[in-house]
C-alpha cells in the first residue's frame, strides 16, 4: 500500500539483467584442435557439395562456437558443460572443468555456490536445472536438513505467478503476550512496538575491506528500493554522509561520542555487545527508536531479556560457526527453544547473520526458529567481490571488488539477487501449503534433521556411530 495513496500495489522486486563486470574463470575450458577442425571442415565441404549453409552450421546450441570464426576461436563463456560436441567430434575436441573456477569462494562459500548466487544476481531468476539436483542428498550444516511437504492436502501453489498471494512480511519488535485492560476499557501495561519489513531479510554490515561510499551507496540504493534495512557502523554514516530510514546504525560502547553522526531517526539502532549505560541512553536518546543487541550465539538471552531487551541479533563467523565451534542451525533452534520454554517467544526477535549462504538456507533458518536473517557474504559475491583466502570474520576478512564497480550496478545486482530469493522462498511456502512467512518460524514439523533420522532408524545396530 503507497504512504500517499489508497490504492494498493502489490509488493514486487523489480530485477534486470546486469552482467559481471569482472571477468571471472569460466566453467569449462574449452580445446579444439585446430588442424583436426580444419580437416573436418575441408571433409564437409566435400561432402555436403560447398553448401555453405549446412558446412557452416554450429554444433553448439548455447553458441561456444558461434564467433566470428567459429571453433578456431571458441567462447568458453557460454559451455554448459553438455559435451554434445566432444562426443560428436571427440578426436579435435576437449571440454575439461576450469580449475581455476574452483578456486572461487573459500571452503564453506564453495565455488558451486558463488555459481549459483552468481546466476541469481546477474538475473533476477530461481536457479533451475533442467537434469534435476545432482548433488548430495545430506551432509553436514544446512545439508543435513531437509524441508518436509509430504503432509500437503492443497498447497498454495503459484505464489510467484500472482495467481495466490503469499505474504514474505515480517515483524521486528516486541508484542506482548496478552492484553490488560482496566474498568473503562482501556488498554494496560507493555503495549505493541513493532514495524514490519516486506522480506525476512536484512543487509548486514560490509567487512572492513571493502568499505567505501560506492559499496554503501550500492546497499542504500537497494535496501531502499526493496524496502528493507542495511546495518551501518555508526563511524561510516559520518564518514560517508549517510542517512535515511533504512539505515541502521551499529554501535559500540566506545562509539558513544559519535552518536551525533546519526542526523535522523532510524526505525532500529543496533547496540555491539551488552552495555547497561549505553542502552540506557540509547533509549533516552532515540524515543521512538527501537534498539537491537548484537551478540554471538551461545550468549544467555534470557538474563538480557531480564534487563528490557526484545531484539536480539545473534551472530557466527562467516562458516557459521560459534566461538566454540558449534554451528548455526543448532544455535538457532537452541535460542528459539529457550524462549519457547519460558512462554514469551512472541515477546522478542531474534535475527540471525552467519553461515547463510544460499536462498534455501533461509526458509530453513526460519524454520529453525529466527524471525529474519542479516545477509552477509551473499551482498559480496552478488558485488562480484573475490574472496582473499579464507574469510572468518567482518573485521579481519579481505575481499577485493571489481575494478569496474559502480553504484548503480551494485544496487542492481543486490536488488536481483534480493528478486531471486524471494521467489524461492515463495516456492517453498507454496509447496508447505503455508500463506505468510510467519507462520513458518519454528515449525519444526516441517523439517527432517538427518542425524536424528539416521539414529532413530539405526540406533542399536553394531557400528553405528563409529
């Protein structure tokens, strides 16, 4: 619905084609022999009567030889990988996987990974593979669940078609768990103080690295076109004259004397690591602002909701991992499970950042029991940035951007991407039969976890668990 207006607009990521500016491996190396190619085509020519037209024609339906001269210079860029042309014409022609392409990402964000999340932000549009998923069917971390549809009576099908709407909008804030009202009717005690994002999804804040004005600029221009929020340090909004209501600034204990730099009223200020002072006077300076704790998972979020705070932001490094090394998916439903357990889970948001890496993750990280994730390594790979090494943390992580970079494009590329996992998450409440994301936080009953699977079906058994 327009601020301005009474008509309604259906919510809609507007996604375009924006191609790399960088120029990555590609897939496949693709060899042909030269003089093998050139026999063959004498051959044809022979054969065929100089019919130019049949001697000409490409072996290649995705145009890898479709150059100006053809197979003598190749165009690797558009190999699928099909080996039509290696089996046909295998004595002058090789397709081998690039290597260097492997080397994309690190150890958790693999190259198939940044492939897939490439793909997204360069289009816009739900990865499909027409050979169905050739991958594993378990494994560790987010593998080692699966999502459950086999209970559907009448699913909610065509979300992404408009044909049924399906509500991706989520809450931040507090609700109390019941109302008070005294003798004349009037309502008592905590009131409602929320606001509610049209995605379950937020912009976490840039490693150190590749902080500059064209990268927060970039996050700005998206976070405002698809209507959400983008996690800001409080130094950078200064430094790079930054404001607007989808911000929302990061602060420290030690950033106390830099509050000035905040030259409007956020909807949610974020507060690093528990200070009673400095919440205390976050909630005096900004009224009407809703104030989030950000600490690691594993921290006791009970004895802080003791002390007034209902939002919560739980980080892990960028492998999803604690301080301890346990990882993210059990930490979600640890700290889903302890506010289930004391009857106020309602009371709070939780908001998660770590390890989410791949449109499926976040149905199943809500699933688990967050209310919405913070995106982190997927606004880099959307940015085309490359990977320093392995990358742990936002402070010591390096990453490197194209030289290319541009503000619109990054904007674009991060709206596209944005585009695409809203329409998989769409495609997942379809197929649950479930109408609103909300109702999909902490449904357990939609999920299969494979080590409980496989020690229900073979505990008991000699050797299991060896």
């Amino acid at each position: 619905m327009s601020a301005h207006s009474t008509e309604y607009h259906r919510y809609h990521i507007e996604a375009r084609n924006a191609p790399g500016v960088a120029r990555w491996p590609t897939r496949f190396r693709v060899r042909v022999g030269r003089v093998g190619l050139a026999k063959h085509l004498l051959s044809e020519l022979v054969k065929n009567r100089l019919n130019m037209e049949v001697v000409l024609s490409r072996p290649c339906l995705y145009g890898t030889f479709s150059g100006p001269i053809g197979g003598f210079a190749p165009r690797p860029e558009y190999c699928v990988g099909c080996l039509r042309c290696m089996n046909e014409y295998h004595e002058f022609v090789v397709i081998s996987p690039n290597l260097d392409r492997l080397k994309l990402g690190d150890s958790y964000f693999t190259s198939n990974y940044v492939d897939q999340l490439t793909y997204e932000s360069e289009t816009g549009m739900v990865p499909v593979k027409g050979a169905g998923y050739r991958g594993k069917f378990g494994g560790q971390g987010w593998d080692g669940m699966w999502t459950d549809m086999s209970e559907i009576v009448r699913p909610t099908r065509d979300g992404i078609h408009g044909r049924e709407f399906i509500s991706t909008s989520v809450d931040i804030g507090t609700k109390p768990n019941f109302l008070i009202f005294n003798a004349t009717g009037q309502s008592e005690g905590e009131e409602a103080r929320t606001f509610s994002l049209p995605v379950p999804f937020i912009f976490d804040a840039l490693p150190v690295s590749i902080e500059s004005g064209k990268t927060w600029r970039s996050l700005a221009e998206a976070a405002s076109a698809v209507q959400t929020l983008s996690v800001v340090p409080v130094s950078s909004l200064g430094r790079y004259g930054l404001a607007g209501e989808h911000f929302v600034p990061l602060i420290t204990p030690e950033d106390r004397a830099d509050l000035s730099a905040i030259s409007f009223t956020p909807r949610l200020l974020e507060l690093e690591g528990w200070d009673a002072s400095t919440f205390a006077e976050l909630q005096n300076r900004f009224p009407h602002t809703l104030i989030c704790l950000r600490v690691p998972f594993g921290t006791d979020l009970m004895e802080l909701y003791l002390k007034g705070v209902r939002i919560f932001h739980l980080t892990a490094d960028y492998h999803g991992r604690s301080a301890d090394g346990r990882f993210i998916l059990d930490l979600i439903r640890q700290a889903h499970q302890g506010f289930v357990e004391t009857a106020v889970r309602d009371e709070v948001t939780l908001i998660g950042s770590g390890g989410l890496i791949a449109a499926e993750h976040l149905p199943k990280a809500i699933i688990c029991g967050l209310d919405l994730i913070a995106l982190d390594t997927p606004l880099l790979v959307a940015m085309q940035a490359d990977f320093q090494g392995e990358c742990s943390t936002r402070m010591d992580s390096r990453f490197t951007l194209p030289r290319r970079f541009s503000t619109a494009w990054g904007a674009q590329r991060l709206k596209n991407m944005c585009a695409s996992w809203r329409d998989q998450l769409l495609e997942v409440l379809g197929a649950m039969g479930i109408r609103e994301v909300r109702r999909l936080r902490g449904e357990m009953g939609r999920a299969m976890f494979m080590k409980e699977l496989e020690a229900e079906a073979f505990a008991g058994i000699e050797g299991y668990g060896y």
